[in-house]
C-alpha cells in the first residue's frame, strides 16, 4: 500500500510534535471588542476614515437616497448602470440612464461594458472606513461590483459598527465576503500610493442615516 | 500512551536541496557586498523602507490596544501549531463539504507537479496568479513553463519583476528595489503595445499595468492564488490584497488552485478580527488594505466553480520539530521586519538569496531549506545577517523573537558546522580565561604585539588563521595600554566602584523614583 502525501504531511507533523512538544496556551482576548457608539460618533469616523482613503461619500436620508444615487451616477458620466437583480428598483427611480439589472446568462466579461454598478452592502467598518459585502440582498455576484470601473455603494448607518470585531461577527462566513476600503489601490512604485489599479477607480459611499 | 505503537519519531525533511528558490548562489557577504555598491538600490530602499515605518508607526499608534492585539495574535498563531494535524484535517473537511478539493504537497516539487496537472486538466495553456510567497518559494512559475503554462503575474510589482526577468527583494513589494524611471524603461520594453511615450508617474504606470491585464483576466480560465489565511472552522480562505488583481483572480476564472503553506490555517473565523487589525497596519501601514476577499469552497454563480486546495509543507514540519525554530512558523508576511531592518535597508533583498528575505527570511530559510545540505551551504550565513540590534522584535505583529532565533540557528550552525581551527581556539580561550592569573598573562602578552600590528587609526583589519574569520567583516580595535582589569585594581578604579555602590544604595531606597519620573 503507497503512502498517501496527506498521511505523510500528517504524520510528519505528529513527529515534529512528539519531538518537541509544545507548551499549552489559551489566546488572550484581552483587545476590544462588542463596543459601542452613538450614532453620529460612528458617522463621522466612518465618513473621515472613508474620505482618507479616497472614496467619495455621500450622507442622506433614505427618502433622498434615489436622488442621491443619480447624482453619483451622472456625475461620473455613467449613462449606463448595471445592478443586482434584487436590489431595491426605488433606488433607481431617479435615474435616466440605462439600467442593467445582472442576471446569470451575462458574461462577467460583459459587465465591463457597464459604466458603473449599483449595491447595497452587508456591514460597515467605521475605525478602517471598510464596507462588507457578501452576496445579501441587494449585493450581488462579486464580479458585479468588481468589473465596472464605477461602483456606487449604499450603507446603511444602522449596519456600521465601531471596529472590526463587531464586524467581523455580523458575516456568514460561508458567503464569498469582499471587504473594500477606498477604491483600489497599490503602493508598489517607491511605495507611493496610488488610487485605482485593477478594481473599480471610483467609489461612492451613500450613507443612509435613517436606514 | 497510544495503544497503536507508531514507531520512534523522525525528524521531517527539509525542502529538498536544489529546488526551488529557498538558497541563493552566494553567502550573504559575497552577495551583500556587491549590493551594497549599487547606489541606485541603496536609495530606492532607504526612501521606501523609511516611507512605510512612519505609516505603520502612525498607524499602530492609533489603537490604544494594539499589543494586546499582538499578543493575542501570538498566542493564536502558537495555538494553531500546538493543534496542526487536527486544524488541517478540519479545513480539508469544511473545504471539500463546500464543493472544493483539497491536495496535500510533502514538497515544492510534489505542488508543482499537483498544480500543472490540474491546469493541463482544465484544457488551458495559461494561468493568471495572485501575488504569492509559497509559490514563488516553489518556483511554480518556472514549473509550469517546462509544461508549456505560461504564468501571469497580476500584482503590480511582481509584474515588473517577471518582465524585466529579475527576482523579488521584498516581501509585500517584490521590486522596492526598482525606482520609478526604472519601472518606465521595463514597461516600455516588455508589455506589448504600451504608449511608447509612457512617463514614469507612478498613476500612469498604474494605468499602463491596468491596460495590459485587463484582457488576461477577461480571458484566462485559470488563476493560480496563496493564501493569507485558511480558517478551519468554516473552511473559509482568505487573500489580503490592494490593487484588485486577487479580486480579479478570485473571480472571474472557471477554475482557482490556491496553494497555502500548512502553517496558515488558523482556528476558528473570529480569529480574523485580530489578524485584519494586525496585517493590514503593520504591512502596508494602512488601517484596512483596500481589498480582502473570503471565500468557502465553491458558491453556485458566483466565481469560479471549480476549487483546489494545495497543502505545503516543503520543510514546514522540519521547522516544527524544532522548540525554538518554529516560532518562525507564526509568520504572517506583513515584512514589518524588513521595513526597521538596517541590515535589510542596505543589503536589499537580494543578498538573501531566498524568496524570504529581511529578518524573518534569516530564520525561516534555514529552517525550510536546511543550512548545511552542501559545502558553504549559502544558508549558513543567514544567521549572521543581522546586527541583533532587536527593532524585527518590536515591529513583529506577532512577537516574534527574531533575535533569538538568530542566536540559536547561530548556535546550532557552530554546533554542526564549527571548523576544527575554530574549535581549537574557542576551547584555548575557555582554558585561558577560566584561569585568572593566565588569562592577566595573556592580556599582558597580547598588548604590546597588538598595538604593533593595529594601523594609525588604532585598529587591526586582518588578524591571522583561525581568527581571521572575524576580520573578514569587521575590524578589531587595537588593545588599549591599559586592560579594564588593570585599571579596577587601580585606586582610580576602587574609587569609581565605591561612588556607584553608594549611588546604588541611595536609589535603593526610593525604588520607584525611576517609574514616577
């Protein structure tokens, strides 16, 4: 009978393990955790750590969301938007442009095609300025928001918590989860940061503080 | 005890000798010597370097609790080397439950091999990759172009590198060692169809790479990633990014391989709200990097819909079997290291030979590769390319005791290693200096003969064999006239010694004088 590679790598690891034998420990979860913040606490450092970071926020009232969402759109010349099949069509009534709502049959290599995206997202992250996104309602397939160079994202205020242990703890770690701080961006010439490399170059947060 | 009796333990291999890229041609002085003549390379690195400490400074200050971060990072990281075997095969049941396949590497040699079939399977001949350490470690590029796969790096820096045919320096940004007009020259050369009149602003650079590999993640069915983290829990893998390309890679393919050193499976999901914290902020010095993507398995219309897992060890479990060692394990790859090192900021990368350079790469390559697999084993002068001055320690996310490390793998190399000439003489010191009145005698002799060699400047640059060794690096200062042992029997030295005996006393009595100040 050959010797599988798995019952090799395990068994080399029970060795390394019987010759030196480790010491026990428990992690210390002493950093913070389940905190808590006011709502316009949570708002203004949620806004401040998304403008550092080069995305364009907009703050509104839910009734004003639509209008809100068309301006961003029109703004960036996006004559045609592409959005989850379930997302909320309220939050496009305000907008004249084309709209393509995603469905499985559209290649994700079409979607480039799109002048910018529309999403709601899962949760947000204010101390890092990070918005979730998982599939929910309203989300959609990952190349949805990914491909279009334009990616308009509603949060709401009521989804954003102080840091990332309370965020963390809202995923479904099953869902595939894109966390997105700012639009792309890399540092890799002189360590020089640059906004927009590979994923959508411009990102519009809508905050909704009444949701 | 076990009621199977399983036989005496072995020692685990190491990654075999003459693969991969865990050992460089040179020693780490040969090659450091030649770097450290290259001026350009000396300022690109001590411009950037210098630029990132102040961002993870600036950063890691803002969180009041951010050691206690650190050591619960730690105690995670030694926890999950504690329980390996049992973590693993959870990540290997949670992967293949949702829809994903895993395979198990003894080597580098064993991935490759795993990795080029599964891509001759799917039917293409190309693949697009995620920056990642474990498969430039097993030099997967050059494996899968002896199979006719060409492999696209997607990164930006790991883009420049690959096209000007170089090597990586760095462990988050692989062409540090490139400046911004260099970056220009090799685009201009080697992408097709770039704007000949393409300038050296890093945006437009950005825009020309954006250009380029729009198309092969439009068209390329097979993505090649690592992995920051496999959560065994859930199953779930993770790859911290910033650029879009690993969203790209994760994404849009029929197919993803993703290889992952046995080492970065963490317990439990929650685990992440500690290493999202640690990373990010000690890595690029920012408070989130711009992408993260998680994935479990396989979802229905969602990314790719095929899945393959590859488990590395390629020496991994040789670096367990060692007490001290494996703490080199608990490695993220932030490079924080690297960044604070002034070894790093002067040899550059290269020097090291390894796909892991700086502090870190100084004591995980010799555990990986080995130190002594061959005659001058270039990994045996890893150990030594550090000043111990401890800045690795205090930037290290995860404590690890870099110094330490560096000290034991020291010990163990002159354990194995030590020349007869260097024996001889070591244990000559050690009969001389237990023997005070011989060891004053020694002193006495050595004086005199020392100041006569040792140049103007009061100091000796080439002692003889078996000591010239330590004069190959550095100098030795000239004895002085008088010994230190000379002067504390002198009444100048009682003196001295009565004052600090008094001081002494005085401070003893307001203990805690120092910590109110």
């Amino acid at each position: 009978m050959t010797v599988t590679a798995r019952e090799t790598v395990l068994g080399r690891i029970r060795d390394a393990l019987t010759l030196a034998r480790p010491a026990e420990v428990t992690a210390p979860r002493a950093y913070r955790t389940g905190r808590t913040l006011p709502d316009d606490e949570r708002l203004a450092l949620f806004v401040d750590r998304l403008v550092d970071y080069k995305a364009q926020v907009r703050t509104c009232t839910a009734d004003r969301a639509p209008a809100v969402i068309a301006d961003a759109l029109h703004e960036h010349g996006a004559r045609r938007a592409g959005a989850p099949t379930d997302l909320d069509p309220a939050w496009l009534a305000a907008y004249d442009g084309e709209v393509q709502w995603d469905s499985p049959d559209i290649p994700a290599r079409r979607l480039g095609e799109l002048d910018g995206v529309v999403t709601a997202s899962a949760a947000g992250c204010a101390e890092t300025g990070t918005i979730f996104l998982n599939g929910g309602p309203g989300q959609g397939r990952r190349a949805l928001s990914l491909v279009p160079d334009l990616h308009v994202c509603i949060v709401d205020l009521s989804s954003v918590v102080p840091g990332v242990p309370e965020a963390v703890a809202r995923l479904i770690p099953e869902r595939p989860t894109t966390l997105i701080s700012g639009p792309s961006a890399t540092s890799d010439i002189e360590l020089e940061r640059v906004e927009g490399v590979h994923g959508p170059r411009n990102l519009v947060v809508v905050i909704r503080t009444d949701s | 005890m076990s009621s199977t009796f399983l036989g005496m333990p072995a020692v685990p291999p190491r990654s075999p000798y003459g693969t991969g890229n865990l050992r460089g041609e040179r020693t780490f002085p040969a090659a450091a010597h030649d770097e450290l003549r290259n001026e350009q390379l000396r300022g690109n690195l001590r411009k950037a370097t210098h630029t990132i400490r102040g961002k993870r400074l600036a950063v890691t200050g803002e969180l009041p609790d951010w050691e206690r971060l650190r050591d619960a990072g730690s105690a995670i990281k030694t926890d999950t080397m504690n329980r390996l075997p049992e973590l693993l095969e959870q990540l290997e049941g949670k992967v293949t439950e949702h829809g994903g396949t895993v395979h198990w590497a003894r080597d580098g040699a064993e991935a490759n091999e795993i990795v080029a079939r599964l891509v001759e399977e799917t039917g293409s001949d190309e693949v697009i990759k995620v920056k990642s350490m474990a498969t430039q470690e097993i030099g997967l590029n050059e494996h899968l172009a002896t199979r006719g796969i060409t492999a696209y790096e997607t990164d930006l820096a790991e883009l420049i590198v690959q096209l000007a045919d170089d090597k990586p320096s760095h462990i988050l940004v692989p062409a540090i060692h490139r400046n911004r007009r260099e970056v220009r020259d090799i685009f201009r050369a080697a992408i097709p169809g770039v704007d000949p009149g393409l300038d050296s602003v890093p945006a437009h650079l950005a825009a020309a790479a954006r250009a380029y590999l729009r198309e092969k993640f439009m068209t390329v069915p097979v993505a090649v990633s690592g992995a920051n983290f496999g959560i065994a829990e859930t199953g779930t893998l993770s790859v911290v990014e910033s650029e879009g390309n690993g969203r790209m890679c994760l994404t849009m393919p029929d197919t993803l391989i993703t290889v992952m050193g046995i080492e970065k499976v963490l317990p439990r999901y929650r685990d992440l709200e500690v290493f999202l914290q640690l990373l990010p902020r000690s890595s690029t010095g920012e408070r989130m990097n711009p992408y993260t993507s998680l994935w479990t398995g396989v979802t229905p219309g969602d990314g790719p819909q095929a899945f393959h897992l590859v488990l590395l060890d390629n020496g991994r479990t040789a670096a367990l079997a060692d007490r001290i060692g494996r703490e080199a394990l608990n490695c993220i790859r932030c490079s924080a290291c690297l960044n604070v090192c002034p070894v790093y900021e002067r040899a550059g990368g290269h020097a090291y030979g390894s796909t892991y350079p700086g502090p870190i790469g100084a004591v995980l390559t010799p555990q990986l590769a080995g130190m002594h697999a061959a005659k001058n084993d270039p990994n045996s002068s890893l150990p030594f390319a550090s000043s111990l001055c401890g800045a690795c320690f205090d930037a290290c996310p995860v404590k690890i005791d870099i110094p330490s490390l560096l000290v034991e793998l020291r010990h163990q190399h002159t354990e194995q290693a030590g020349t007869t000439a260097e024996k001889l003489a070591m244990k000559a010191a050690a009969a001389v200096m237990k023997r005070p009145r011989l060891f004053t005698a020694a002193q006495k002799a050595a004086g005199p003969g020392g100041r006569l060699v040792a140049g103007r400047d009061r100091k000796i640059s080439r002692l003889p064999a078996p000591f010239d060794g330590w004069t190959d690096s550095r100098d030795v200062p000239a004895p002085p006239r008088r010994t230190f042992r000379d002067w504390l029997a002198s009444g100048e030295g009682e003196a001295t010694l009565r004052a600090a005996a008094e001081e002494g006393a005085r401070t003893a009595d307001h203990p805690h004088e120092e910590e109110i100040r």
